[in-house]
C-alpha cells in the first residue's frame, strides 16, 4: 500500500516541480508531516517563499489524505492526516503480513562487510558493534526486498602465523586445545611472542616457518587450516548464541593469490608508484600514500581490501557495498575507496559505517581489571547469569528451564539492545544496570510490552479479527499514526545506518500503546469496538516483535 509520506510528496513534487523534502512535523499541533522544499525553489527563482507555499497548497488535491495543508513561517506546508484516512491505511496494515511496509521501490544487490575478527584470538568486546550493527543492517536491508550478501572477512593469514606454527609444534598442550581451543591458540602466540623478545634469534626460525607456509609447505599449510578450522568453530558458537549468520566467510587468505596481480595492475596504470622502496597510492587530501606493497616485498591491509573490492565487484555486482568497522579505520577507508575510484571503470556506493567505542564507567575503553579486552564469550555469560538473578527473583515458582530460556533471550537482547539504541557513531558507557532495567528504552522494557500485549489476546480468549479498524479516542489515533511510520522508520535505518532509528521508534511505540490500553477499555467494549481495538492491539505487537527481530532480538511470550 502507498504510504502517506508517499502520497503527499508525490502531491508536492508534481505542484513544485522539485522533491518535497517531506518530514515528520517536530511539534504535533502543527500536522504529522511538513513539505521543507518550497523555501529551495523560491530562492532559485526569486520569489517570497511563504506565497509560493500558499500557492503550492492550494493547488494539492489531497482532501482524501488529509485536512487542508497550511502554510507556517517562512514557507513550510503543514499536512495533518484525517483520521477516515489513518484508519483505512491501519486496516490495510492488519491484513498485511508485512504490516503494510512495502518493498522497496528500487531493488538493489548490498555487500556488507562485518565483524571480521582474528583468528587464533577470541572474540572481545570490540567485536560486538560490528557484529550486531551489521547484522542489523543486513536485516533491514533485507526484509526492504534488497538481495543483501554478507560477508565475514576474517583474519586468517599474516605474520602472526610464523609464531602460531612454532607454538603448535613445540610448545602445544592438546589437552588444553581440547577444553578451549582459542585460550590454548592464544597462549601459544603469546608465548612465542614473548620468547621472541627474549630471544631475538628465534625471529629468523619464525620468519622461516612463515616462509614455509607461504610458499604452501604441507606440514605448516596442515596446521595452519587446523588453527583456522578451530577458530571458526568457535566463532561460529558465539554467533549463533547472537543470532548470526553470514552469506560467506571469505579471510584474507583467499585474495593472497591475488595481490601480485593487484600491484601489478595498479603500477600498469600508474595509479600505483615507487616511493622510498615502497609502492604507494597517493590520495588527494590524505598527507600520507595508501601503501599497497612494502620494500621487503610484503603486501598490506590497502592491497588485500583492493582486491577484495574487485573480487566482490565481479562476483555479486552490487550496488553498494557496506564495511562495518571502528572509528579508528576512517583514514584508510576513505583513502581505500579514493584508490579503488581511480582504480576499477565503475565503482559502486561504498561506504564506511564506523562506529565509537565501549567505554566502562570510568568513562576509559572497556577492560578487564587486568587490563586485557573484555572476552565476548564472557561478557554474555555475565549477561545470562544476570538476567536469570533478576528472573528467579521474580518469578522463583516458574520451572528451571523456561527460566534459563528467558534469561537467554533477555540477558543476549539487553547487550544488543543497549548498543543498538546508541547513536553509533558516539561513544557509549557499558552499564548492566541500565541495560537490564525493566523500564527505559532497554530491551526487557519493549521484550515485557510485547508480552504485556500478547497477554491481551489470551484473556480475550480470540484467535481470528476481522473488521475495520475504528479511531474515535485521541490515544487511538496516535497510536495509529505512529504504527504507519514504521515504513519510514525502516527506510531511515537504511539511508543513515543507524538502528537507533528504529529503538527510539519502538520505545515510542510501546509508550502510545500504554497511553491507548490506559485510556481504551479493550476486551470490556462492545462490539465492534472490541474487535477493532483487538486488532490495533495485535498490530501493536505484531510490529514490536518485527521491529525486535530486525534488530536481531528474541521475543518470548512470558517473562
């Protein structure tokens, strides 16, 4: 179904000759949406903006949609929805098993580039933003109609390997490789790394062993899979207690083959030159070149992300391709994507969605009191083990297992949650106070409402609704109104990258929902009024439960 948004800038476009740049009103009292564009246009073609917004609005034919537009300040049109109009549009939604979000109008093919942690080194905090952000996004994008391919791009090759190979040879503990593989993994390069410093001589034995791998030595290329295979596997347990997946999992190993050929392609084209021994993309406005190839012969981090793009470009010919990573990678991607330009005949949108850190209450980086990364693993271990303290506390009498499964959904959902709804591009205090609290916009807040509404439907004693929907109390209508921007909602989670977007949409969501239940008798109203608030109920938490997923959250039905 057509939109409202849809429908009065298709309106406002066709009058002004140019976009309407409709958004929703910041004050209530004004209307639900306001045209900005008239105010772009007067000052093209010199005219007084506010008349030719008057004369704008008299030409909409929009009686159907809304109350006759007005004109406030310097030329903004104010639209306010009629309420037949919202209540059709409400029906159509509680019909609809998308909730009356509509594909997107222009399909396109996504790469998103998530997070892409090391092997052989355990997943930390750090890892969290980029996993759940991308993941995230990726839903989204999805369930807009987008083909969205995901791609894990792991670190699996390296000089750290030469250590590893050393460590797996002479200093393994198998019995330990058992219990916890990645702890034993990184025990063995931290050894060796530090033998190393001990023993500068040891260098050369490690730098061989590396130069055995690299040129596909049995034994060591043997080991080498076995410590990436180790890794995946538990990579692969921590995300599936997060809920994700990937399309691929292609590591830095797979374009190795490919980087002599990338060097060699740029220097053809000069886009590439020698500079002190070193092979260098120079990018306007960056003081330092993108350095794709060392003196010593050793490629980087820009070569490998060069023919990554390329490859991605003649795989999946996307459109865009998305990487999700911290705040610190914002040079070299700007500098990797000025290269690539000058590089490949056609480029698509690439862009860098970075994000801040996790800082603790001292307001510093999230760590141990050792000092070391906060373990992932651990981190949502502490996040079960708390949420099944708060639920035991509560509800003690329900059986232990449904306990562990609420503390499951609602201990992981609060640590996505509580990232989610950040603003990403900002730092943010890492808080299980807040993140667990039953009120506020957190994830046990909106997981309760959306039990709060379910529990409705089971007194009602109701399984099929039929109807339209009626809008005669104020709250109604509010609530209606909000449940139609959940289509735009999505749209600006898509064109800014940020799900915080959506955690503010469903917070508000379940505040309106609260205001209507409170001032709305629902099961003790007469027909038809009974069914049509069943209905706006269900589409409440139908909605919540949708909008959860997409952020990658659980709903559970009691708690």
């Amino acid at each position: 179904m057509q939109s409202a948004i849809e429908i009065i800038s298709a309106a406002v476009e066709h009058a002004l000759g140019a976009p309407a740049l409709l958004r929703p009103c910041a004050d209530p009292q004004f209307g639900d949406y306001q045209a900005n564009g008239v105010m772009a246009i007067a000052k093209q073609t010199k005219q007084n903006p506010r008349a030719l917004a008057e004369k704008i609005a008299t030409q909409l034919q929009l009686a159907d949609v809304c109350e006759p537009p007005t004109v406030a300040g310097a030329g903004f049109i104010n639209f306010k929805l009629r309420r037949e109009f919202v209540a059709a549009q409400v029906t159509d939604a509680a019909r609809d098993p998308r909730h009356g979000v509509p594909s997107a109008s222009k399909l396109k093919i996504v790469v998103i580039d998530f997070s892409s942690p090391n092997v052989a080194k355990p997943m930390h905090v750090g890892h969290i933003r980029s996993t759940i952000l991308g993941d995230c996004l990726a839903r989204v994008l999805k369930f807009l109609g987008h083909r969205v391919v995901t791609d894990n791009h792991i670190g699996d090759w390296g000089t750290q390997f030469g250590m590893l190979i050393i460590g797996w040879k002479k200093h393994r503990d198998d019995a330990a490789l058992q219990r916890d593989a990645i702890t034993e993994l990184e025990r063995l390069y931290k050894f060796v790394n530090n033998q190393c410093e001990l023993h500068p001589a040891l260098r050369e034995d490690v730098k061989a062993e590396l130069v055995k791998l690299q040129q596909g030595d049995a034994e060591n290329h043997a080991i080498w899979q076995q410590i990436i295979d180790l890794s995946k596997h538990e990579f692969d347990r921590t995300y599936a207690r997060l809920g994700v997946s990937f399309d691929h999992t292609f590591g830095e190993s797979f374009y190795n083959p490919m980087l002599a050929g990338v060097v060699a392609d740029l220097r053809a084209h000069d886009i590439a030159i020698e500079s002190d021994d070193a092979i260098c993309i120079f990018v306007e406005g960056s003081k330092a070149p993108l350095i794709i190839q060392k003196a010593d012969g050793a490629f980087l981090y820009g070569t490998t992300d060069l023919a990554t793009l390329k490859y991605r470009l003649d795989k999946w010919h996307p459109d865009e391709i998305v990487y999700v990573t911290d705040a610190r990678q914002q040079l070299h991607f700007k500098q990797v994507f000025a290269a690539a330009a000058k590089w490949l005949p056609k480029v698509p949108d690439l862009r860098h969605v970075w994000f801040g850190s996790i800082l603790g209450e001292d307001g510093k980086p999230l760590k141990t009191r050792s000092g070391e990364n906060v373990k992932l693993g651990e981190l949502l271990d502490e996040a079960e083990e708390r949420a099944l303290a708060v639920v035991t506390e509560k509800n003690p009498d329900l059986p232990e297992q449904i306990r562990n499964t609420i503390a499951r959904v609602v201990g992981i959902g609060a640590v996505k949650y509580a990232d989610l709804s950040q603003n990403r591009t900002t730092d943010y205090v890492f808080s299980w106070a807040k993140m667990l609290a039953m009120n506020g916009n957190t994830a046990p807040y909106m997981q309760y409402a959306y039990v709060r509404v379910q529990s409705i439907f089971r007194k009602a004693g109701v399984a099929t609704l039929d109807g339209p929907i009626a809008l005669e109390h104020p709250t109604e209508l509010d609530l209606a109104k909000h449940i139609l921007r959940f289509t735009e909602t999505l749209q600006a989670v898509a064109d800014d990258d940020k799900p915080n977007w959506l955690t503010a949409y469903l917070y508000d969501l379940a505040g309106k929902f609260s205001a209507f239940y409170d001032n709305c008798p629902v099961i003790q109203s007469a027909e038809p009024t009974r069914s049509s608030r069943l209905q706006l109920c269900r589409l409440t938490a139908d909605i919540m439960k949708r909008g959860l997923n997409l952020l990658g959250i659980e709903t559970i039905e009691q708690m």
